[in-house]
C-alpha cells in the first residue's frame, strides 16, 4: 500500500516575527480555494463517518472548504443533495453512492456545469460522467477472506469436508459483486468437488445478497439459515463480506448456542476493521476482518481533488478493471490487510488506527 499521497502547497508558509532566538512564528492564513463536496451513503456505518472527517481535515489544511451530506441510503435523498451542490457551484464533488446506478442525471448535470466528479470506493455507474475513481482492490478482499476460510479450515492442506454458508453485500453496490466474485474464485472449487457445502443450497449473489448492508437483515437470514439446516449440523464457516453483516450473523449464532462448551464459533470472516468488530476477534468470536485503512483512502481522493483543480493529471494505478457500462474510469487502487487475533495489535495498536485504550486492552 503506498503510504503517502504527496501534495504541492500543503505547507502553509510560516514567517518569522523576529530575528532573535525564541522570537514568536507566525502562520499565514491558508486561502481559501474554494468548496468541494462530499455526498456519503449513510452514518449507520462508522467508517464513512472516518472517511468524511479524514477528507474534510486534509482539504481544510489545502486550503479548500468542504461540504459534507449523508443520504442515510436514501437514493433520493442523495440524488437531491448533489443536485444541490451543483447549483452551488461546488468545485469538485466526491461521491460515496447509495445506489452505483441511480445518479446519470445529477452527474450530467455536474458535466454540464464543468464539475469534476470523483466515485469514492464505490462505482459510479451507467454514467460517462466520472472523472476518476478511488477505492481498495475490491476482488482481492473478496480473495482474502475467502482464502482465510479455505486455510483455517485445511482445504488448502486437503483435509476434509466442511459446512459454509454465504453472505454477499447489497445488490445496488458495485463492491459488493466484486467482492462475491473474488470470494468465489477461492470457493467454487471446493464446493464442486464436495470439501465445501451448502446446506442451504443458496450460493448465487442474488440469493445471499443483504439490502443495503444491514447487519439486522443479515442476522435474521442467519438465524433462518440455521432453523432449517443445521439443527442436527454445525456450520464451520461463514462468508460475510464486512462487519456489520458479520455481527448481525454472531448474534444470530450465540442465540442457537455457538460459543459455548461443544459448539465451537464457525469461522467468520469481516471487512472495515471496525471497533466493535476487532474487540470481538480479540475476544475469540469474529474470525478474521479486511483492514482497509480508509485514512490513505482520504488521501487518495484528495489529492484527485487537489490535481484536478491545478490543472493536473490525478495518480492512478489502473486503467483497465473498472468499466462502469459507459466508460472505463480511471482509478487509484489501495491495497488492503487482513487482520485476525494473531495481528490486530501490531497492525492496528501500531499503525496508530486505534489506541489500546480504545481497544480495552
């Protein structure tokens, strides 16, 4: 992962007041260049709350001010507050969708009004109107995880047959299909030649995916999921694709006996490294989770902004696998981590994410 997004005038200027040793220093006022806008999804997931305070600190320091609206995944909602920023004549917008497809007509507008749209992590698409893209390598989370579930259950070791149930995000989210489909480039082959399977039978995206990625919804498909298929089996693995659908599946788990004497937790996978999430990986009920360090991710998107307004050509790193039915958009790939008990600390604790008091540790 690159550490560091480089920026032209970042530094304010500081002016001595004196010649003498000691003597006060002085900081200039940075200018102000303008307003960018910033449209999240929702606040019911903490880390787009980080991700705007991230970006709305780092444009503060360049000079910029920041208008930041969430639509609370209220399509609508978002289609209406970009519109809004447009006719404010916001200088760049970076968008978070609720909905990848449903905002051709706002970015239009945007184009129309010579104002650059940047798709923060998620994809905008059917619309020619992006102008660049900033995210993780979303297939490679879904690879990760997969790839956790696959050794901590020895398939890669060929040891024998397991249970494993699905979970896929929510439909109208472009990560959510890459995420599945990396996911299952580590899977199929286990599950076709029987080590892996599915008692519920439900292993196509549209059958496991989570509207709008509600850890509720998730947990009360978990909780169905083991009434009909395993009251007489314990389910080895469970594929969630970030942390709040894998605590809506845990609570579902220790309510039908899981974690006590003879009924071991399954192995449950996470993405976003969440608080809650990493306190229950430290505590032996969440498996694994994909740290995706959202502060680089800030940067990222910032300094698109940033180069855009300059004049410049934004960093990107891929050209080619990002196609979103109208055009390919050019982005800027973050490389995540995978985090269980053996690590969290010195990744986490250590690259100064959390502190161990926030930890509890």
């Amino acid at each position: 992962m690159r550490k560091g997004i480089l920026f032209a005038g970042l530094a304010t200027t500081a002016m001595l007041a004196g010649c003498a040793s000691g003597d006060p220093i002085t900081v200039a006022a940075v200018p102000n260049r303008g307003t960018i806008g910033i449209a999240m999804p929702t606040t019911t997931l903490v880390r787009w709350v980080a991700d705007s305070e991230n970006m709305q600190k780092q444009l503060k320091l360049l000079g910029y001010r920041s208008e930041l609206v969430y639509a609370q995944n209220d399509v609508a909602k978002q289609v209406s507050q970009i519109e809004e920023m447009v006719k404010k004549k916001d200088k760049v917008l970076i968008v978070g969708s609720v909905d990848g497809s449903a905002l051709k007509v706002p970015l239009q507008e945007a184009a129309d009004a010579h104002i650059p749209v940047i798709a923060y992590d998620r994809l905008i698409r059917d619309s020619p109107n992006v102008s660049y893209y900033a995210t993780f390598d979303n297939y490679k989370v879904g690879v990760m995880q997969a790839g956790f579930i696959a050794s901590r259950l020895g398939l890669r070791a060929g040891k024998g047959h397991h249970t494993i149930e699905l979970f896929a995000g929510s439909a109208d989210d472009n990560n959510a299909h890459f995420f599945f489909r990396g996911a299952m480039s580590i899977l199929r082959p286990y599950l076709s030649s029987g080590k892996l399977t599915v008692r519920s039978g439900e292993t196509r995206f549209a059958q496991v995916a989570t509207p709008a990625w509600d850890g509720p919804v998730a947990e009360r498909r978990m909780a169905g999921l083991l009434k009909n298929h395993y009251t007489a089996a314990h389910v080895d693995a469970v594929l969630a694709p970030n942390d709040g659908i894998a605590r809506g599946v845990l609570t579902a788990l220790k309510q039908t006996g899981y974690g006590r004497a003879g009924k071991p937790f399954p192995v449950v996978t996470g993405q976003d490294a969440e608080l809650d999430s990493v306190k229950l990986i430290a505590a032996g009920e969440q498996t694994e989770t994909v740290y995706k360090d959202t502060r680089e991710l800030a940067k990222v998107a910032v300094q698109m902004t940033d180069s855009l307004l300059k004049g410049g050509t934004p960093d990107v790193n891929d050209t080619k696998q990002y196609t979103n039915g109208v055009k390919t958009v050019p982005s800027f790939l973050l490389q995540p981590v995978e985090i269980d008990k053996s690590n969290y600390r010195r990744v986490l604790v250590g690259g100064g994410y959390y502190t161990a008091a926030e930890l509890g540790s």
